[in-house]
C-alpha cells in the first residue's frame, strides 16, 4: 500500500515541480540574455530581458516616443505605490521628476529601489520593463529637467503646473534588469 501511496504521490508532484523548475530555468536564461524558443515562429511576439541595457528595439520607447511610464515604489509598509510619470533618457539613465515632499520623492529617497512599465504608445501589448535603483537625487538642474519633460509631452517651453514653494527634484535611475515585448 505504501509504494501505491508514493507512486501516486510522485505521479502528481513530479510534474508539477519539473514545470516549476523548467520555468525558473527559463526565467533565470532571460535574465541573461538567452531567448528561449517561441511557440508560433519567429513572428510570435518576442520577450527580451537583459541586464541594465535597454536592448536596441526599444530605444524608441525611451527616446523618441511620447510614452509614459508607470513607476512603481515602495511605500514604509512595503506596499507597491505606482504613478504615471513624464520621464527621459540620457544614454545610460532614467531621469524622472518631482516635487520634494510627494509620496514618490519620501519612497525613493527612502528606498532607492524602483520599477517602470513603459508601453507603447502605438501598440500596448509592445512594453519595455525596467526594475533599478536610484542612484542620484539632487535640486540642481531639476527646473531644466521639468520644462524639458514638458517640452517632450506638452509641446510647452515651461511646465505650468509649479505651485509657489514648489522644489522640483529630479531622479536618476541606473536600470538594473530589463525586460521586454516587443
């Protein structure tokens, strides 16, 4: 009765368990750079994943595109605080902006570790997956950075939604993991 017991048991975790480390496996291949192969042929949408560079099939997104990205931060409790952000690219970094004293500015300054959902505009099931920490948070510059962003999303030369007192921070972010669906 005892070897029924264990072949009935083997039969039904045995399975369970390959799956769930073929697909660790896999996962742990994208975080390299390692595409698996994809069901439906070379024109099925493909997933990326890379280590801190933006692979050059989303650079669009982050460069030229009016694209916002939905930045995801930790709150005390450790709860996830998501906010649609105006944001740009410098090369290397995500430049994101502020003011001091909002909920994003007290998260991030408190824990630097962020994410960033960036979809297309043009096609939403196109996104780019950006998980990083920041690695600068200053003053200096973070007017400029606004009325830029402005610029990129409004077609403004200034952002006009400033309140009096209000200090403009901007952030930097060095993206650690990058993913992808393109």
């Amino acid at each position: 009765m005892r070897t029924g017991t264990s072949r009935a048991i083997r039969q039904a975790v045995l399975p369970a368990a390959l799956l769930g480390l073929f697909t660790a496996g896999c996962a742990r291949l994208g975080d390299h750079g390692v595409q698996a192969a994809r069901p439906g042929g070379a024109n099925a949408p493909q997933h990326i994943a890379t280590r801190g560079t933006i692979p050059p099939e989303f650079l669009d997104l982050v460069t030229t595109k009016k694209a916002f990205a939905n930045l995801a931060t930790l709150m005390p409790s450790g709860s996830p605080q998501v906010t649609p952000i105006w944001f740009d690219f410098d090369g290397q970094y995500i430049r994101v902006n502020s003011a001091r004293g909002r909920a994003k500015d007290e998260h991030m300054r408190r824990n630097p570790r962020v994410g960033l959902s960036i979809l297309d505009p043009d096609n939403p099931y196109r996104y780019l997956e950006i998980r990083g920490r920041v690695i600068k948070i200053t003053e200096d510059g973070a007017v400029e950075h606004i009325n830029a962003l402005a610029k990129k999303y409004r077609g403004m030369e200034t952002y006009h939604s400033r309140v009096p007192g209000e200090v403009r921070v901007m952030y930097v972010i060095e993206p650690r993991r990058v993913g992808g669906r393109s």
